[in-house]
C-alpha cells in the first residue's frame, strides 16, 4: 500500500461532487492491446473543439498512414492525418460521434499494407527550439485527449500577459468505467514523462504537479517511481470524487487558485493537460507521429470481453466491439466517453475520434428510466454542484422558458459535470435541461 | 457481423447525460422520515396508551384518502404510495392532544392535504408545512378542544412535579412560572417523554434516535435544527426566562419541530446559509412566543412563519458561482 505523507497531499478540496460506483474493475488490470487495423475509417474532419479542417486529398488518392489528408483552418484548429494506408474512397457528409450534425468525413479503404509515412522515424527532439516544438505538436493535429479535445498548441503557445507558472498534469480519470489513461500510466510512464518535461519547457514552467486519484495506487507509485519528486516536480494523489478531473475544481483542489467565472486556467496561472495527451506529445517530438491512434477503453456489462484498446481513429465502434468478442445481449445504450458525460449513439457505426476516451455500452439491466418526479427542494443537487450553481432553480426557468433568467442564473458556468441529475431524488433529468438552454441561449 | 444487425434493426436509447444514477429517491427518502418517526409513535402509546396509536392512524388513513381522492377526482396519477401523505397524517398526529376527539384528526389531514397541499400543486408546491398549517387551522377553529384532552403519563402528571394534574409542562411553567420545574428530575422525565403533550412531542429522547437515523442517511442536514435548538439555548440564557435552557429545549415541541418540521425541504430554505437562517428565525419566534406571547408553545408558528420567508430568504442568499 501506499503511504500519503504531506508533501503528495492536495492543500485544498472542491466544493460539492459525488461519489459514484466507479466500476473501473472489469478492465483496471487488463493491459492495453492493439486492435487490428480496420479495413475501412471514417476520418472527420472535425474531431477538435475549434474549426473543422480543411481537406486536401481527393477520392481515389493513396495515403500511407500519417499522411496529412486534412489542414488547419485557423489558429484553433488541427490537421487531420490518414491512420490507415490506403486509398480516399469517399469524402462526403456523414454523421458524427459527437456534433448534432453532419460533418465532411474522409474515408479510406485499407490496402493491407499499413505502410506508414517515411518521415515517421526516431529523432532528436532536445535539438528543437520551443516555437518548433509548438510547430511540431500542431502538425501532428494533437488535442486534449482527456475528452475536451482542444488543440494542444493553442494551450502551451506561451501568452506575455497571462504566465504560466504550474503545470498540472491530469490522471485523475475520474469518470467511473474509464481505465485507458489508468493503463497508460502503468505502460507508458517514461513516455508520458518525457512529453511532461517537452511541455513544461515550452512553458518555461517551475512547478509540474502529476496529479492523480487514489483508486488508482498502482499508477501512482509508478509515475512516482518514474518521476523523481525534485526540480518542481510532484505526484500528488487526490481522493476519489467526481468530478475530480475537472479543470476548473482540480486546480482549486491543488493550488487552491479559483478559475474566474468563464475564464480560463490561464487566468491563474496554470495550465492542466491530460496524460494521454501528454504521451501523444511525446510521440511527436520524438517520432515526429502525428496522432492517429489513441488508447480507449471499451467496457460495460453489454461487452463480452472489455479492454483497453489502440485503436485506430477512424475505426468503427463496430469493428472494436467484435475484437471483444461481441455483445453480451442486445445493447441498450452506446454511450462514447464516461458514464457521467458521454454522449448516447443512435447506432453502433460511429468512428472512434481524437476525443473518444472510452466507449461504454450498457445493458437494459442497468438503465432505469424513471418518470421526472416533482422538484422536492431537498437542495442535494446545490450541494453536489461543483461550480455553486443552482441546478434545481434554473431548471425551473428553463421549464418556463424563461431563458433570460437561466442565463442570469448562470447557467452557461455549468460543466455538465451530471452531479445533480446524479443525486436528484425525483429523476429530474437537470443536465438534459441545461444543455437545451446553453443552445437557446446561444441562438439568441 | 450478426451483432452489426443486431444493433442496427433495434433501437438504442438516446438520452442526455449523465447514464448513472444514484439510488435515493423521492419514496426512499419519504419512507425513512416515516421510519425516524417510529420509535417516538411507540412511545406515545407506551406514555398514554393505544389512543395515541388510533389517532395516529386515523390521521395517516384520512390524510392518504383524501389525497387519492383529490388526485382521482382532479384526474392525476395517484402517488400516495410516495409517503409523503403518510408523513403529513404522522406529523399531524403528533401535533394534538392524546385526548382529542377523533374527528379532529379527520379534518385537520383533509385540510393538510386538500388546502394546503394539493390546492397549490401537489408535493413540492406547498409554501407552508401542511401537518403545522392544518394544526393552526384547528387552534383557530376549536381552541378548547385543542388545548385540553391532555393525559397523564403512564406513571402520573410529569413525574417529579405533581402540583397540578392533566397540563404540558410549558403551560405550567407560563401559568405558575414555578423554578422548580428547572430540577433534574423534572429534565429527565421531559428528555425521557413522561410528560404531559402532544402525542408525538413528549419524548426527547425517541425523537432524537429517529433524527440521529435521518441525520446519518443524509436525509435531512443538520443545519436547521442546530440553528434552531441553539439559538433557544442561547436566548433562554440572555432572555428574562426563570427556566433553564434545559426546560426550554425538552419541555415543548421543539425537538419534533426542528428535527421533522422545520427541517421539511419544500418549505425550508434551499441553500446552506438559508438554511441557518431560517433555523434562527425558528429559534428567536419560538422563544418571543413563548416569554411574550399569548401562548405557552410557539414551535409550530415559528415554523409556520418563518416557512413563508423561505422564498424571501432564498432569494437572497444565492450562492455566488464558481470563480464569481
């Protein structure tokens, strides 16, 4: 076991949050496997929070893996990149993951080969100043990988006004199911280590905190194995609550600093990336590999076999499910990403994006679907609501459609964590509420 | 590729996050508050007798027929089955006299649910306690009858203190203003129940393990009846009062009323420092009642009161958001 002395403990907590099941056992302790290379992705190009890319091949053209078939559009944007070699068979409107619409997808069909690009090759990444390191990630189109999938250069371009003076790198995993970055610890800590250090120099920080949940003691004691606790650098583990991993309440929890309303942890001083991403970053300043495959984990009882799994972006859920050897019964819910925050599909075609953590199937057993009883003002959703919001009052506006008052109830703060509909006695679905009057909000 | 058709033919749900829940709910939580109230029902009957028990379920019976009544003749779903009736008739029960007649009970639940509760929408919608609204309905409609019928305790009037027969403690103490009410005898039969009261009141003690019960479940917060009950200690030490803070707090309602009453979330404010608020307010009207006003008790107006504030006191105590 290991011991928290002083020095790993967080100096402050979060308000509210809960404490689910996490279930995280069904694949905790299951190294991670390569699936196999899928005959045919769907790429879309927009797999980032930001602008789409902009396509650059056209159909019947051959790509070898890692070759750029999308460009960035703008400074908060990525490029996209082949995972397969092959050849562009398609390049229309198919619908997506994520976005409620139809996005510009690429597909390509496999030659078999997996041939990757010549330029994919072992380098010396200490010999890169800091604005071609930046370069570099940008290129390789990488995005926060922990689910928000923000373009990774915007976030460590170093900005005069606002410094940066502590990195905060997230293990925290705290969506229940979800073990891909728990195994990525475990696997890849070296790798995740040198791609910490890539962007605390970028940022020209002093301070790198690797902050991670106490479910996970093993991925602990390995970073902390693997990095030593000097020159700026801590592991820290934090008790095992959601939403833990949140930005915004991790850094309260670590350094006690409080993100303004709508601002940005940049605002504070801090910047907080995922290790996931933190490995990718890696892979690219050393391999100059652009991201084309991440780590997922695909689990919940509708699966036969759960994994965690390298997967190929592009590669329909489909695919993934029969390397785990099927469906236990018929599925009742797709959720892509955790339990808390995932977003449902309509079938199982979807591709694996940059954003996909995980992929949870679940079985009729465990989806109860209640009738939204009346609001009983037992207060337990303000109590769990980490960002101080009044969940049940501005559900009341938005029942009104009195969105004015949602908005000045602050309802655009909200991190659609699912804290309160978690907790609330009547059933009342608050998330699905409040997501309905960002949308209004935003359309006035 | 057979799971592909599977899953294709058939449909998923599609839902807004989150996909897990907890497993409290609004019946669960009804359910409990019945259960916390159990041991000081067995009490009253253990104190003066199976008449407490009739009345009590007299309250329950007529406080869940008229509300399947109201609900079937209005044309909506019938949830008496979420408890929340059942508490209303206990609670009620637990405000009268053991002695009452038993058509009282029958009316009071009518008025609780019908008037106060249904009337206004139903669970959730009611701005005041219906079990306390329904009490003051029947003080202003049958005084007599509502402060008399008191019985002896099993083992004679407030064992301890015999100087009158048939009368609460707090009546005694406002018509005699007798010190001797303050002695440790007297306390110990207040905090164990073998008193004169209400059927529910009497027993500190019972009422205080079912609150214990509630408070560990996380049903209700401990904020509201610390504020109440410590703000009556407080004020029975500064205010001219010959009474102990003791006699204060074990001789009237105030245990019922800050663990079960005011403690009720429809009625009581939403956000923590409301909360306190609210509990204070509790605390200083019961004690102005009681030293000044023209009653002995003044728990269940307090309370009454201050659950008309309650939007008031929400309104401005809005937590400021995150980084705000």
């Amino acid at each position: 076991m290991l011991k928290l002395n002083a020095e790993t403990l967080p100096i402050s907590r979060f308000r509210g949050g809960i404490y689910p099941r996490d279930n995280k056992e069904r694949t905790a302790h299951k190294a991670s496997e390569k699936a196999p290379i899928p005959q045919k992705v769907w790429l879309p190009l927009i797999q980032n929070t930001g602008l789409p890319a902009k396509i650059i091949v056209s159909i019947g053209d051959k790509v070898k893996v890692g070759t750029k078939i999308a460009e960035a559009q703008g400074n908060i944007s990525v490029p996209v990149h082949a995972s397969i070699s092959g050849k562009v068979t398609d390049i229309s409107e198919y619908n997506h993951p994520i976005l409620p619409t139809r996005i510009l997808t690429c597909v390509i069909e496999s030659d078999q080969k997996d041939s990757w690009e010549n330029n994919i090759k072992e380098r010396d990444y200490n010999a890169f100043s800091n604005e071609e390191l930046v370069t570099i990630i940008r290129d390789a189109g990488i995005v926060g990988l922990g689910g928000g999938a923000f373009p990774t250069h915007v976030k460590i371009t170093p900005s005069l006004e606002k410094p940066i003076d502590t990195l905060i790198i997230n293990g925290c995993e705290c969506e229940p199911y979800l073990t891909a970055d728990h195994r990525l610890m475990l696997e890849k800590s070296n790798e995740i280590a040198v791609g910490v250090k890539i962007i605390a120099k970028i940022c020209d920080v002093k301070r790198i905190i690797i902050a991670i949940e106490n479910n996970k003691l093993d991925a602990i004691e390995m970073m902390k194995r693997t990095i030593p606790q000097n020159d700026g650098y801590s592991v820290i583990a934090l008790k095992t609550s959601y939403p833990q991993g949140a930005e915004k309440q991790l850094i309260k929890t670590l350094l006690n600093r409080l993100v303004p309303a709508k601002g940005l942890p940049m605002d504070v001083g801090t910047l907080v990336h995922n290790v996931a991403t933190c490995y990718a970053v890696y892979e690219a300043c050393r391999f100059n590999k652009p991201l084309v495959e991440r780590l997922i984990t695909l689990t919940g009882s509708g699966i036969k076999e759960p994994k965690n799994l390298w997967v190929r972006l592009g590669t329909p859920l489909s695919d993934v499910v029969n390397f785990c050897n099927g469906y236990t019964e018929k599925p009742a819910k797709i959720i892509f990403g955790g339990p808390m925050m995932g977003i449902t599909q309509y079938n199982d075609e979807m591709p694996i994006t940059k954003g996909t953590s995980g992929v949870i199937v679940l079985t009729n057993k465990e989806i109860i679907i209640q009738e939204e009883g009346p609001c009983i003002r037992c207060g337990r959703c303000i109590e769990t609501c980490p960002m101080s919001l009044l969940p049940c009052e501005i559900n009341n506006f938005v029942k009104k459609r009195d969105f004015a008052k949602a908005k000045s109830y602050n309802v655009l703060d909200c991190i659609e964590c699912g804290s309160c509909a978690y907790g609330c006695p009547a059933k009342i679905k608050l998330v699905h509420a409040f997501k309905f009057a960002k949308n209004e909000i935003r359309l006035l | 590729m057979t799971n592909n058709q599977d899953v294709a033919t058939k449909q998923l749900i599609v839902s807004a996050s989150p996909h897990i829940y907890s497993n409290i709910s609004i019946t669960r939580i009804m359910w409990s508050v019945v259960i916390a109230l159990m041991p000081a029902l067995f009490g009253s009957v253990y104190f003066f007798g199976f008449r407490t028990l009739l009345v009590t379920a007299l309250s329950i019976a007529s406080a869940v027929g008229f509300e399947a009544l109201f609900l079937k003749l209005s044309g909506r779903k019938i949830t008496i089955l979420d408890g929340s009736a059942v508490i209303t008739g206990i609670l009620l029960a637990f405000n009268l006299p053991p002695a009452v007649p038993l058509w009282i009970p029958v009316i009071g639940s009518a008025f609780a649910v019908v008037i106060v509760k249904q009337l206004f929408g139903g669970l959730g919608y009611n701005f005041v306690n219906p079990a306390l609204a329904a009490r003051a309905f029947l003080m202003v409609s049958w005084p007599q009858l509502m402060t008399s019928g008191w019985l002896a305790p099993k083992s004679g009037y407030l064992a301890g203190y015999d100087a009158i027969s048939q009368a609460t403690p707090l009546s005694a103490a406002k018509l005699f203003k007798d010190i001797s009410l303050n002695s440790w005898p007297v306390i110990k039969n207040l905090i164990i129940g073998n008193r004169g009261g209400c059927i529910g009141e009497t027993s500190a003690i019972l009422l205080l393990i079912g609150a214990t019960y509630l408070l560990i479940r996380g049903f209700i917060s401990y904020r509201i009846p610390v504020a109440y009950i410590g703000s009556v200690v407080i004020l029975s030490l500064i205010l001219p009062t010959k009474f102990s803070p003791f006699f204060h707090v074990f001789s009237g309602g105030l245990i019922l009323g800050a663990f079960f009453m005011a403690t009720d979330y429809v009625t009581s404010p939403i956000n923590a420092k409301g909360q306190w608020i609210f509990g204070i307010g509790c605390g200083v009207i019961t004690m102005l009642i009681r030293l000044w006003g023209g009653y002995p008790e003044g728990v269940s107006y307090s309370i009454l009161l201050m659950n008309v504030a309650t939007p008031l006191i929400d309104r401005y105590t809005r937590p400021k958001v995150f980084g705000g």
